[in-house]
C-alpha cells in the first residue's frame, strides 16, 4: 500500500443519511453526548461538541466547536 496519495471530493448536495432533521429557529435544551479535540488548518486546538436529546426532537443531533486560546488571556 502506498499511503502517499491524494484525491478531491465535491460533497455538494449530499445530505446526511437519514434526511437529518430541521430544527425551527429558537433556543433548545439538549445534553452534550460526546466531546473530541481536533486541530484547525492554523494549528489552533478546538472542542468539538456532539450535543444531542433535544426536547421535542428525539434523535436530532447537532455539532459545534469552540477554538481554544494558544495563550494566556490577559487581565486589563
């Protein structure tokens, strides 16, 4: 196996298998079912957050992230 290889891949108009559910505009309650790091093109580090059982929409899943600070924030 040569693992020196590269390819492009255009994912537009692919939806996640399921159909996904919208979810209306506004704010929900939900639980956070699994957190990972993962690095951005810049190097920075973030949190990806898997949050999930929102109230009224069952298996609807969602995922954010938060890019953490490489330095100390300062105090002024």
């Amino acid at each position: 196996m040569d693992p020196n290889f590269s390819f492009q891949i255009n994912l537009s108009g692919v939806e996640a298998s399921g159909g996904g559910k919208r979810l209306d505009e506004g704010y929900y309650k939900g639980t956070i079912v699994d957190v990972n790091s993962a690095q951005n093109s810049t190097g920075s580090m973030r949190l990806v957050f898997k949050i999930g059982n929102f109230e009224g929409y069952g298996g609807a899943v969602r995922t954010t992230s938060i890019t953490l600070r490489s330095t100390a924030a300062s105090s002024t």
